[in-house]
C-alpha cells in the first residue's frame, strides 16, 4: 500500500511534476470537453490540421520573443480561415484543402526551425515537453484553459445544436456560420493549450480520443462530456506520472495511455463496446 | 382578397439553379391562414429545394418568397417558420433525448446561454403530449420506431409555436398508428390558425388531408383543392410524364 501512496507522493516533491501534473490535468480537460464536438461533428481531420499548422507560429513567437500561444493561435486560426478559402473558391474539395495548407504550413514550420539559432527546441514542439514547463508557460495554459472552459459553459448549448441540426440552428434564427466560427476559435486555443503537454504532433490525440472513447459508453451529452473529461485527465496525470517514474517521453505517454483507454471502452464497453453489442445480440437470439 | 386575408406564404417567379440544373422555373404559390397544403412531386421534382428557398438556405437565381407580409428571412429570424426534417437526415446515433430534441424548438425565444424557462418546459411537455411521445422523453432519439422518430421532430416544430410548418415526407416510413396521430395533428394544427406545407411523394391519403394540393415538376403543374388536382388526368399527365423520362434515362 505504501509503495502505490510513494509512487504518487514522491514525484510531488519536486516542483517541476507539479507543474507537468497542473499543465496535463489542464490540457487533458480542455481537450476531453472539445474532442465531444469535434467527434460528434466529423472534424477529426480538421482538429488535425489546425494542430501541425500552429508549427511556424510557434517558432516565429520563439524568435520574436513573444508568448508561444500569441504565434500558434494567429496560425491556427489562419490555416482554418485559408481551408474555407481554398474550398469556396476553388473546385478543390475539403479533405484536399485540409491537406493542402496543413502540410504546407508545418512543413514551412520545419523550414523555419532548421534557420532558427538553438534548434535543440524541435523535438520540444514536435512531441512536448511537459517536465519543462515553467510557471509563465502554466499560467499561460491555465489562462486558455479557463478561456476555453468559460466560453464552452455558456455557450455548450449552442455547439451542441450546431453539432447536432445546422438547419434548424438557421431555421429558430441562431446563426450556424457565427457557431461555427465560435467552435473553430475554440479549436485553436485548444491545441494551443494542449500543445504544451504532448506537442504538435499529438496534439490532436487529445482532441479525438477522449470524444471517441466517451461516445461508445453513452447517450446523453452530458455524460460524454463527464466521461470524456475523466478519461481523459486521469490518462494525462497516469502518463505523466508513468514518463517519470519509467523514464518515457511524457506526451507519448500520455497518448499511449489514452489510447489504451479507448481500446479497453472499445471492447468492453456495456452497449456500445464490442462484447457489449455481441451479448445484447446473443440474448436477443436467445429470446426469440 | 382583403387586408386580413393576406397569404402566408406568398412565393412569385420562384427560380433556383445549382449549376447547369434548373431546380425551380418561375414558382408561384399561395397560402392563407388555417391552410394545409400538400407539395406532391416526384423525387428531384424541387421540393426540397422550394423549401430551402423558403428557409433561405439557397439564393433565388429570381422571385421572390415572402412570409407573413414581409421577407422570409425576417419572418424566420423571429421563430415564425419551422422545418421538420426528412428522417434519412437526421443523425440518429447522436446523444440526445427526445426531451432535448424538441427543447431545441425553444432556443430561438431563449436568452444568450439557452437555458429553459418555465414556459420553454411546460412547452415542450405540451408538445410531448400532443404527439403521444411523453412516456419517451428520456429515451436516447436513435432508440425510437419510425413513426416514433417522425413524432420528435413534429414535437419540435410544435414547441416553436410557428405561423408556418414546412414538413418533409412526415409520412415516409411511419406505421398505421403514427400515420394516424400524425394526420389528426397536422388537422388540429390548420384548425389553430397555423398555415402548413407538406412535401410527399406519395398521393394516398394526402387528398382526404390536404385543403390544397401543388403539384410540382421544377414549375407548378397544377394547383387548387384537391379533388380538382388529384384527378386521373392530371394525375397520369404528370406521372406518364415522368414515367417517359424514367424510360429514356
């Protein structure tokens, strides 16, 4: 019993996992609570895209000298601005125009680090560095994050029917296109808050698996909601804890973690699970 | 036609393009208060289409829609016209219950965070009752018959508290009962005031429904009281019509 109390008490001593814990505790939560839009709409693809696209941002703040997240929200927010842009204008469809300027905004971000001075800080933006985080960078996230978590409080509602009936959101005079632009905001302070914590790369893990896990275990938005953001932090806090004790990458940690977590949902899950659905299937056989 | 006798829905020289395709030449169609209307076509006939111009969805290539005296879009800013869907486009795995469903008839007279007044509830249990669906409030939407799925979004539009109801196909796929509920619904709601258009493809039964009948072929082929529309002539003009295309494709 008092190894399990050790493992979880000992790292806490030492400041710098405090601050990865709040920083993954934060980034696990913000991500948990728009992964369930972002699924239920079928925005994977552009959760992903947003995220490799804050890559030159983040390097142009860098050697400006100016917060991380003012560079990768301008570029975020650009990039989904320039996939409208591309898609309306031209006969290109939207899987190619997300695959377009995502790609060619991150491979410009390479471009830029390899002319950047200290170009140790690559593998740092690309896969996180969560044990690194300093007190400005968690007041940063813990700022966003509680943007995030405000704005998603008073407005679920709305991204909700957004999500669920864009046709009646115009028909009862609620404006989708002003959703949407709202959602996609908030998709960008999202990854630029996970992006901390797990890096450009994964960033987009945190953004799907949590919404997909949740899905498979209800049927009420509330509850994937609560289910999303429980999974989801727990995971965070257990990959941290696991890098430090084992000495693994702590982003890739945490996503492996998540990942497990879906997997186990997937399988196991009462109604929506793989067995789940066999046994319903079974006992319906059986009763007829 | 008097002061108080204005249509309405009032459409004139209706015409949308998507591209190369005409989808509506030249529209015109009228409806008064208390008035239940039947929009009969086949399928890709443009009713769809006529309804998204109605709700401002597609930009008219000409003409012009207006409703309750002055143009839809402000009629639909207000609340006043609601949209039930055909049910092949809704998403039925998503995660919400029949109460939250027809809750969303409510949003457009809620505050700033949508959160449900007094009114908005007793609303949407009145709504419940009156399509027979109070018993299924908590059931996840997916988890309902089609008859039961067609009754939510009717449940909807009747928490909206609309003037003008477009319904799409609202029989497609329903079971006797439903069908049945449904049609006394429909009549109840004329009854009311309330001015509504269903758009069907299917002819049986909408003749008894229905005070009047469009039928529509990209223009309006006919349209009047029903027994005056849905005569054999009429009737096999326009599907003999269809059924010499159907042979060339």
């Amino acid at each position: 019993m008092s190894a399990v109390v050790d493992w979880i008490v000992a790292p806490l001593q030492f400041e710098f996992m405090v601050r990865a814990l709040l920083a993954a505790v934060v980034a696990g939560l913000v991500g948990a609570v728009l992964s369930c839009w972002l699924t239920l709409i079928g925005w994977s693809l552009l959760g992903d895209a947003v995220s490799h696209a804050v890559l030159p941002g983040v390097v142009l703040s860098y050697i400006v000298g100016i917060p991380f997240g003012v560079g990768a929200f301008v570029f975020g927010a650009g990039a989904v601005g320039a996939i409208g842009v591309v898609r309306r204008t031209s006969r290109v469809k939207e899987d190619a125009a997300i695959g377009v300027v995502f790609t060619g905004l991150f491979a410009l971000g390479i471009v830029l680090v390899s002319r950047t001075p200290s170009d140790t800080d690559l593998f740092h933006i690309l896969f996180g560095n969560l044990l690194g985080v300093s007190t400005a960078d968690l007041v940063q996230i813990g700022a966003l994050g509680a943007v995030v978590l405000l704005v998603v409080g008073l407005k679920h509602r709305d991204l909700t029917l957004f999500a669920f009936d864009r046709v009646h959101s115009h028909a009862v005079g609620i404006s989708p296109r002003r959703t949407e632009v709202l959602l996609l905001g908030l998709l960008a302070l999202s990854v630029v808050t996970a992006l901390q914590a797990v890096g450009v790369v994964l960033v987009v893990a945190m953004l799907i698996i949590p919404g997909a896990t949740a899905y498979l275990l209800t049927d009420r938005m509330e509850r994937m909601l609560l289910y999303a953001s429980g999974t989801s932090v727990l995971t965070s806090v257990l990959g941290t804890y696991l890098s430090f004790h084992v000495d693994l990458a702590t982003g890739g940690t945490i996503v492996v973690c998540q990942a497990l977590a879906f997997v186990a949902v997937y399988l196991l899950a009462p109604r929506h699970g793989l067995l789940g659905r066999r046994l319903t299937r079974r006992r319906a056989r059986q009763a007829a | 036609m008097t002061a108080g006798d204005q249509p309405v829905l009032r459409i004139r020289d209706l015409s949308v393009r998507y591209g190369e395709v005409l989808a509506l030449d030249g529209v015109d169609l009228d409806l008064s208060a208390g008035t239940l209307g039947a929009l009969l076509g086949v399928n890709g006939s443009g009713k769809s289409t006529l309804f998204n111009a109605v709700m401002g969805l597609v930009r008219p290539q000409q003409g012009e829609v207006r409703v309750l005296d002055g143009p839809s879009d402000r009629a639909r800013r207000a609340g006043r016209i609601a949209y039930m869907p055909q049910v092949s486009a809704v998403d039925w795995t998503f995660p919400v219950l029949v109460r939250d469903v027809v809750t969303m008839g409510r949003y457009g007279r809620m505050g700033f965070r949508r959160r449900a007044s007094r009114a908005d509830r007793a609303a949407v249990d009145e709504a419940l009752e009156r399509v027979d669906l109070a018993d299924l409030a908590d059931r996840q939407i997916g988890a309902l018959s089609g008859g039961q799925r067609q009754r939510v979004f009717l449940a909807r539009a009747l928490a909206q508290q609309a003037s003008l109801l477009l319904l799409d196909e609202p029989f497609a796929g329903v079971d006797a009962r439903s069908q049945a509920t449904i049609s006394s619904l429909l009549r109840e709601l004329r009854t009311e005031g309330a001015t509504l258009l269903v758009a069907t493809h299917d002819l049986a039964g909408v003749g008894r429904l229905c005070d009047r009948a469009v039928l529509l072929q990209q223009r309006v082929l006919a349209a009047g009281p029903p027994e005056e529309v849905l005569t054999p002539e009429v009737l096999s003009r326009v599907f003999g019509f269809v059924t010499d295309e159907t042979r060339s494709a």
